[in-house]
C-alpha cells in the first residue's frame, strides 16, 4: 500500500498529541525517515498552531458536566413539545354537561383564543430550541 503525504499530513496531529497507535505511529516515522525534507516541515507542524486545534479528551468532570448540560436541555426541549401539544389540544377540547357537548371555541372564545396563542408560542419555542440543538 502507498502512502500519500496527504495521508500523513491527516495522521501528523494524532502522532504529535500521541493519541495514535502504535503502528500508526510506526508508519509516520518510517514515512518521516523515507522523506528527510518532508520531516523538517512535520517539524514545523509540531511547534505550529496546527496541533493546537486537535481536540483534547475529556476528563470525568467535564464528561459528567456535558451529560448533565445535555440531559437538561432535551429535557427543557421535551417540555416545550408537551406544553404546545397540550395547548394545542385544549385548543378544541370540548366537556359534556348538561346533556350536550360544548366546545370551547364555541362557548368561550376568549379561553380559546388565549389556549391558541399560548400553543403557538411553545410551538414557536419548540422549533426554535429544535434548530439550535439540532446537534444534540
């Protein structure tokens, strides 16, 4: 198999944070030894910004912050999904009395009215919170 140097340019951040193993590692130094002029400019890569945007592992602490973080906010996102859909419902939801049904839209308007706009607000909520967590 040929190995580019596009290929050990990919691998040069994981040899320099020794996050790799051992064979990638082996295969960077063999292909760092084949090509002398090519290793002055890993070099340079080593003491470059470049290294610096590998992300680092975690440690528990932040691990467990980023799951609380997480949980909290599908949980607020769940919410708001129940609070438009109950809305919505209470919207058109009627009651028997009195031997008849009675709708809300018809016999309260303005109740109605009010549960129409507090479920388009959580709607609105709702999707807006879904677009911005999307990657969750």
């Amino acid at each position: 198999m040929n190995v580019t140097r596009d290929v050990i340019i990919d691998l040069l951040p994981l040899y320099y944070s020794e996050e790799c193993s051992q064979a990638t590692k082996l295969l960077v130094e063999e292909y760092l030894q084949k090509n002398p002029d090519f290793k002055q400019q890993a070099k340079q890569f080593a003491h470059d910004p470049f290294p610096k945007s590998i992300p680092q592992r975690l440690n528990k602490d932040d691990e467990m912050k980023s799951l609380i973080k997480t949980r909290r906010v599908l949980r607020l996102r769940s919410y708001l999904m129940g609070f438009a859909i109950f809305f919505s419902c209470g919207t058109f939801s009627f009651m028997y009395g009195q031997g008849k049904f009675h709708w809300l839209v018809l016999s309260s308007p303005k109740d109605a009215i009010i549960y129409g706009t507090l479920s388009i607000c959580f709607w609105i909520a709702y999707l807006i919170f879904k677009l911005r967590t999307r990657d969750l």
